[in-house]
C-alpha cells in the first residue's frame, strides 16, 4: 500500500530540457543586442558544452562564456544575457500536462506528496514557488540537503524520514533510470518512469511501471491500494 509519492521535478513535473533551450537562445540574443559579437548557433553548442562538464545548475555560465570569448567579463553583455534568461525561463517553466490534476487528485486520496531533486535547494524551491505548487509538497529534499546526488541512499531515506513513512510504502517518480530509479529501489521503494520526460531514449527502465502520462498514477494508486 502507498502511503506517499514521491518526484523528481526537472523532466518529470516540468520540461527542463525545453526550458533551458529556450532560455539559453534567449541570453545569446540579449548579449548580441547589448553588442556582443557572437555567432548564435556556436554560442549555443558552447554554452551547453559549459553545462556538460559543470552541471546543468552551473550558476557562472555566463561568465565562464563571456571570458572565454573577451579574455575578460564585459559586465554589460554579462547583465543583458542574466536578464534575458531570466525572463525566457520563467515564461517557459510551465508544468507537463495533467501534473497539476494529478497531485491534487492523490492528495485528496490522502497521500503524502514529496520531492527529491539534484538541484541546488534555492534553484528547486524556486521553481516550485513559481510554479505554485509550494503548498502541495509536505517534504523537500535537495541536494543541498544531503550533499550527495541519486542514487545515493541519503535523499531518499530523508525524504522517508521526513514524511514518517517506510521507504516500502512509497512510490518513487522520475525520469532518470540511473538516478531516480535504481536510487529509490535500493532502498526499497516502487518506481515509476516519467518516460514522457525522457531525454536518453531508453528502452528498459527497470521501474515497477513506465508512465507516457502523468496520470496514470492514480489507476496505480487505487489497484496497489486496493481503492
């Protein structure tokens, strides 16, 4: 029986990958029009080259790029390409369809609502304030938290801890087979794949269940829970 559900947030209660794309093109064109002399698409594959070797959370991106190109930090262009971002991400990070429904729906079946999340706390807690769902979690667990990554045990034996629930009564949710997956199952968790946020093309996840929508937890919730 579950007692609580647990997610990922990035790829799997909202389209990161799609975000940061979307955001990234914007600063490039904010730093072009503050007068940087830049090409737009091989900005673009350096800056994710940046991300690769630093994490997709790398807060210094902008500098490290602006350095590389100038031998310097151009506080201008600096600033253009920080507030076109900014604006391009959150008029981007909206939620997958159906999310919002979904976790009201489960916690009016009176489940326990939980996140794990290798973000930094302050980049997680920002998203999910500005996603309003800051009401709806009653435990966040960040890498900030636990100083590890998943699959490490740490972030979900708090996450249990912290909603006084048995790693075998919850259900772990996330996009990330190597990490979500294999991290909540070793502890004793059920998963469940967020194969709608995918971005490795994987064939076999290893979870109890693959999800193409969001929804369908709650037609796993009520069969485990007999309800």
């Amino acid at each position: 029986m579950f007692k609580a559900i647990i997610f990922d947030i990035d790829n799997t209660l909202l389209d990161f990958i799609k975000m940061k794309d979307i955001a990234i093109n914007a600063a490039i064109h904010g730093m072009i029009e503050a007068g940087m002399e830049i090409n737009p698409d091989v900005s673009y594959t350096e800056m994710f080259e940046i991300y690769e070797k630093k994490g997709y959370e790398y807060q210094e991106i902008f500098d490290d790029f602006i350095n590389k190109k100038l031998g310097k930090v151009n506080y201008k262009y600096l600033a253009a390409g920080i507030v076109a971002y900014r604006k391009a991400r959150e008029a981007s990070l909206i939620l997958y369809p159906n999310v919002n429904r979904t976790l009201i729906l489960l916690s009016k079946m009176g489940l326990k609502l939980g996140v794990v999340s290798d973000a930094p706390s302050r980049e997680a807690w920002m998203r999910i304030c500005y996603l309003k769902m800051h009401h709806i979690f009653d435990a966040v667990v960040t890498f900030d938290d636990t100083k590890v990554h998943k699959p490490s045990s740490k972030p979900f034996e708090l996450i249990s801890k912290l909603l006084c629930v048995k790693p075998q009564e919850s259900l772990m949710v996330g996009d990330w087979p190597e990490r979500d997956v294999i991290g909540a199952q070793e502890v004793g968790m059920k998963t469940a794949f967020a194969k709608y946020g995918d971005t490795f093309g994987t064939v076999h996840s290893g979870a109890d269940y693959d999800l193409t929508d969001i929804v369908e937890l709650l037609d796993i919730v009520k069969k485990e829970n007999q309800l």
